[in-house]
C-alpha cells in the first residue's frame, strides 16, 4: 500500500492565501518537540516559539529577560517536530530594536541555526524601516501592535489597547506601515473588536488577533493556557479547552501514593529474568 503523500506545508504565500479564501488560521505558542509533534498532527498551522518561553517556562515575571540563545533553542527543538505547520521565533528585547543591522544579523542568525520559517517583531511605525530591511534580505517578518509585552512599562503595564481614537489611529497606521514595510502577517493584541476588525478589513496580510475578537483573519494562545497547565494565570480573552494541571498533580499524587505503599512497580511493571 503506497505511503500518504507528505503534509503541504504552511508557508506565507499559503497563509496570504487563507485571508483570501477566508480560512481561519490557528496559531498557538510552542516551546519543544513533543508538543510541536502533537500540535502539528492536529492542523495547527502556525507554531509561534513566543518569548513568553521566559515567563510559562523560565518562571520570569516578563519577556524582557529572554535571551536570543534561549529563543534559538527552543526554536530549534520545535522545528524538529513539524513538518506542515510554519514554526516563527519571537525577537528578544533589544535583538533588532537598536541597529538595522544589529537586527539583520541576529534574524538572520535565527533563520540558519534553527531551520525555522519567519520571525516576528513587535512595534507599528518606528521599526518598519527596520523590517523592510529585514524583509529585503530575505528573512520573512511578522508583525505584532497592541498590547507589546516587551513595551508593557511603556504603555502603562497589561492593558486594552485603542480604546481612544489617538491610540485606534495609531495602531491603524501602525498596521500599514508594517504591511508597507513587508511584513507578511500582524498579531493584534488586546484590541478592541470593532477597531479589529476595522484593522482587519484594511489590509491585505492576515491578522491574527490574541483578545482582539473574531473578526481577525486568524487567533493565538499561549498552549499552556488553552491546556489549563498555567493554573496561576487567567485573563478575559483565555479559553480553557482542557484542565490539565488537576490532571498533573492527580496522576504525580498516584504515583506518590502507590510508590510510599509498595504498590509500585507491581510484576507487570518489573523485569523477573
């Protein structure tokens, strides 16, 4: 019986494609191979290895500490589990912000030791030169206005942004510049639903929207807090699609349980010979 042809994978002219048909995009952080396995079997189509790494995995209470060299690893280990999904690294804090050059050099980086398709970078105007000259050499850039984590002291910590029409027409603008500059896709967080969708409608690349409603071309969650594992974090945008956390400590505490009683490992769980 001859072998299922391999999955088609997601690529940005694929993705520019889904706008067009109107086909939903699914996005969710990954941190490693196992889960990049299991998301990939499931039709994920975007794997985004978030700089949230530092706080859902490296206990951090921010993204801004995140290295490059963590980003690279974690990078490299999801790329190892997918095979249709397209795998994004997150930009660290000051890894393109400083120089054009400073941020060809480590996006470049990026792209060669990890194997990963595209990077994204957060901020609308003020880095769109530096995102076309990223674009010009060749490494594919997703954009990501709203709520900027790595900028969150700056927009007075975790708030709704573009609530007023200031903010609105900024993050508006903000959006075509990153279009114009070549951006293939823009992460819209904790936005307004109707600015949105206003957002949405106005460009040609998807949206893919975190807290920012329906109308975006496509929706990302942080994995841990879709499975329930991060049973310390909650927020009015976070579905919990499974309780995985009471299952964790359940399963370690019948392990436990069965280890101090002398009923683990039983025969079947043992070598006689």
């Amino acid at each position: 019986m001859p072998e299922a042809p391999a999955p088609k994978p997601v690529t940005v002219h694929a993705l520019l494609q889904m706008k067009e048909k109107r086909e939903r995009i699914v996005m969710l952080t990954c941190y490693d191979a196992l889960f990049a396995r299991l998301l990939d079997a499931s039709g994920v189509d975007v794997l985004l290895v978030g700089d949230s790494v530092n706080q859902v995995l490296a206990g951090a209470e921010s993204t801004l500490s995140a290295t490059l060299d963590q980003m690279i690893y974690h990078t490299k280990i999801v790329r190892r589990g997918a095979q249709r999904a397209m795998v994004v690294c997150d930009m660290p804090y000051l890894t393109y912000q400083v120089t054009k050059e400073e941020a060809i050099r480590n996006g470049g980086r990026v792209m060669a030791e990890t194997g990963c398709h595209a990077i994204k970078v957060e901020g609308g105007r003020p880095i769109a030169d530096t995102v076309r000259a990223v674009v010009d050499v060749g490494i594919p850039v997703m954009g990501h206005i709203g709520l900027t984590p790595q900028s969150v002291h700056a927009l007075g910590g975790y708030r709704v942004q573009g609530r007023d029409d200031k903010t609105a027409q900024r993050l508006k603008d903000d959006a075509r510049a990153l279009e114009d500059a070549g951006a293939f896709a823009v992460v819209l967080e904790l936005v307004p639903t109707p600015l949105a969708a206003e957002i949405t409608n106005s460009l040609a690349i998807p949206t893919i929207g975190i807290g920012a409603g329906k109308d975006c071309d496509g929706q990302v969650l942080v994995l841990h807090d879709l499975l329930g594992l991060n049973d310390r974090f909650s927020a009015k945008f976070v579905k919990r699609y499974a309780h995985l956390a009471d299952d964790v400590k359940q399963a370690v505490q019948g392990f436990a349980a069965e280890v101090r009683e002398g009923k683990y490992p039983d025969p079947e769980h043992s070598f006689q010979k």
